[in-house]
C-alpha cells in the first residue's frame, strides 16, 4: 500500500492520436505540394518546348514563301521591334528560337524563331508565337489541383484520425494495464490485441513482466508465511523455558528479547494474511471516540484524546460502522510509530469519521511520502528503533475496512497519519 504523492496540477496533452492525424495530414500536404510543383514546372517547360517547335516551323513555313514571293505571311515581320536581342543579330543563316516571359498588353509570354534573309548584314525574318493562352490553361490547371489536394487532404484527415485512434485506444489498454500492475492490480493483463505488430509485442512484454512480478511476490508473500509459522513454535519454547530460569536480570532480559521476537512473529503472519486477502472484517456500530481511546491506552505511552465531534451530536457519541478490533490495531500501530519515531506531545484528535494523530517529530521522510511504507525498512537511521512493519499492517488493515489512510507532515513540524474511514 503506497502513499500517493502530492497531487500536480495536470498538463494539458495533445493525445497520440491527434499528433498522429495531424502529422499524416502534414505528410499528405507536404506530399501534395512537391506533385504539384513538379507538374506545374513540367508543364511550364513543355508549354515553353512546343511554343518554340511552333515558332521554329512558322519561321520555315514564312521563309520560304518571302524568298518565293517576298510576302510576309504567318505573322512574320522583319526586325520586329519586340524582338529579343538574342536574335537581333545571328550569327549564321539558320533558324534560332527563344523565349521571351514579357507581358505586353494582350500579349502573354512568347516564343520566338528568327532567320536572316540573306547574307551577313541582311535583314531578320521573325515569327511571334503568343503562349499567354497556355500560360493561362496552366493556371486553370494549378487551381484545379489546389482544390484536388484539398479535397483529397479533407477526405485523407478523417481517415487518418480513425486509424489513430485505433492505434491510440490499443496502447490506452496497455497503459491502463501498466497503471493497475503499478498500482498493485497484479491480476490485470492486456491480453491479444488486434494484429500482430509493435503494439501487440508491447502488450505481450507487460504481461509477461505482471507475470512474472506476480510469481515473486507469491513467492515472497509465501516465504513471509512459512517463516512465520515455522517460528511461532520455537518461540513459544523459548517462552516455556524462560520460565524456568531463576529470577534476576538476566530472566527480565531474555524474556523481553522473547517478547520483541514473538510480537515480530505475529506481524509476519498477520502481514501474509492481509497479502493473501484473507482478512474479513466484523462490522459493529461502536463509538468511534470510545474505540480510538481504548486502543490509545493498551498501547502504553501518553497521548491526549481530543473528540471534536459536532455541536449538533454533543450530549450523544459519534458512532460509526466498522471493525472496532482492526481500527483499535490501526491506531495503536500509528500512535506508537509516532512515539518511537516522531516527538512529544502526541495528539489524536477524533471527528466526522476521521482520526488524526500527529507528532511533533521530525515528520515523515521524503522517502515514506513518496513510496509509502516499506518492510523492514524504518526510514530512521537508527535501525535498533523498530522492524518497519507497524505502518504496513496499518496500511492493510485500513484497505480490509474501506478506509483511507495518508501520510503527510504539517507546515510546522511533525508527521501527520489520516485515517478516513468509511460512510
């Protein structure tokens, strides 16, 4: 039984399954943007191709009916004005082409072919070819796209989630199992998951580590057991043959090292009752502060009783529903922990159902607040002050009745246990 650290105040978390849809939509989108790219540059490039083939053969088509008629047909011109600079001037009489990306009142981005008409020095015969309607069906063609992808990405991002969340309800139920083992569920177990990838060898491994946690813990509960058991006889021999030493010292000694072994006998067997769950309480009504001051008495050490029961009850003891034999166990157990291991004075104060007993000690270690009580474990440094196993059963016998226990240490000093037993 652990005691649960201090409450954090939650962080808000993007759950796995929207970082998963949100990364395939970024896939997707990135994914759309380099094809449309890549086809908007091939398309430019071929629309530049063809328009300069074009122009190529209307130069030739042109040519040879100047040199034939001297007409000018097919839009041909000699040393047009808007002619590129590269084709001012070739440099033999062959045919050259080139693009030029000017717009011009009506005039789109062009390809041009040139050819002189005679020798060196003699005119130019060009030929325009308009590529803005083109230019303008790869536009069209952009935005057709554009509204594709997106309409694919609206369609891809729902499946995306729906997959996720597959993937994400899947290890949710390993992680909730991981949760219940942790918090001392060693039945729970994943068991087959759907498909057989990473998520299914996750769930495996977490089920092979409850098993094999659970095996070490029936072991060492059974160990706990047979060892208990195996030496309540000899140390109810130890106390027949006590009684035949002479009185003195030495008699006083042994008898009280026989009580120390005997008391640390009955809690190891009561530790591997409460492990195997074979504790059942016995529910009486009984006034709760008449109960709490009993067991405070057969302890032995001082500590001051406070009822702080409500105005409204005064006249008439609270009274509740319980074990009044394992709630006198559990008060015992953490008013003589506080004298062994806290500071005079002691106060247990009894009221609404819940019973606080507070030292004036050094508190609780940090190392009992994070993890709760250990066996054999007295988080002083002194280890000759007790077996550290007063808390545990405190702890396993408030589980058998329902109630809560918690350990915290007050802002002036002092350890401070919290019993909340049940309504």
């Amino acid at each position: 039984m652990t005691v649960p650290p201090a409450r954090r105040t939650p962080r808000r978390r993007t759950t796995l399954r929207w970082k998963i849809a949100a990364l395939a939509a970024a896939t997707a989108l990135l994914v759309v943007a380099a094809v449309g790219v890549l086809v908007h540059l091939w398309t430019a490039q071929d629309i530049r191709g063809r328009g300069e083939a074009r122009a190529f053969n209307a130069v030739y088509a042109a040519m040879d009916v100047y040199r034939r008629t001297g007409v000018l047909t097919d839009g041909a011109g000699l040393d047009p004005a808007g002619l590129p600079a590269a084709l001012r001037d070739p440099d033999d009489a062959g045919r050259h082409t080139a693009y030029d990306a000017r717009v011009e009142g009506n005039v789109g981005p062009s390809a041009w072919a040139a050819q002189r008409t005679g020798g060196p020095g003699s005119p130019v015969l060009a030929v325009q070819i308009n590529l803005g309607p083109d230019h303008a069906n790869l536009s069209r063609l952009d935005a057709a796209m554009a509204v594709a992808s997106l309409l694919a990405l609206a369609a891809a991002t729902p499946l995306a989630v729906y997959g996720a969340g597959l993937l994400a309800r899947r290890l949710g139920r390993v992680a909730e199992t991981a949760a219940r083992i942790s918090a001392g569920d060693l039945d729970a177990r994943s068991g087959p998951t759907r498909g057989d990838d990473e998520v299914a060898d996750i769930a495996a491994t977490v089920d092979r580590m409850a098993d094999t946690l659970a095996q070490r813990l029936r072991t060492e509960r059974r160990f706990t057991a047979d060892v208990a058991h195996e030496l309540r006889t000899p140390v109810g021999g130890l106390l027949a043959a006590a009684d035949l030493l002479p009185p003195g010292e030495t008699e006083d000694l042994l008898r009280a090292r026989i009580r120390d072994l005997r008391a640390l006998v009955e809690d190891l067997l009561e530790i591997s009752r409460l492990d195997a769950g074979a504790e059942q309480p016995v529910h009486a009504r009984v006034p709760l502060a008449a109960v709490v001051a009993e067991a405070v008495a057969r302890t032995g050490v001082e500590a001051e009783v406070t009822d702080t029961a409500d105005e409204g009850t005064a006249g008439a003891a609270e009274s509740v529903e319980t074990d009044p034999r394992r709630l006198e166990r559990i008060i015992g157990n953490l008013v003589v922990n506080a004298h062994r291991h806290g500071g005079a004075p002691v106060h247990v104060t009894v009221g609404g159902g819940t019973v606080v007993v507070r030292d004036h000690g050094p508190g609780f270690p940090p190392d009992l607040l994070a993890h709760g009580p250990r066996r054999f474990h007295t988080g002083a440094r002194e280890r000759g002050t007790g077996h550290g196993l007063g808390l545990t059963i405190a702890f396993g016998q408030a589980r058998v009745l329902g109630a809560e226990l918690r350990l915290s240490n007050a802002p002036d000093g002092g350890a401070v246990a919290t019993l909340r037993l049940p309504r």
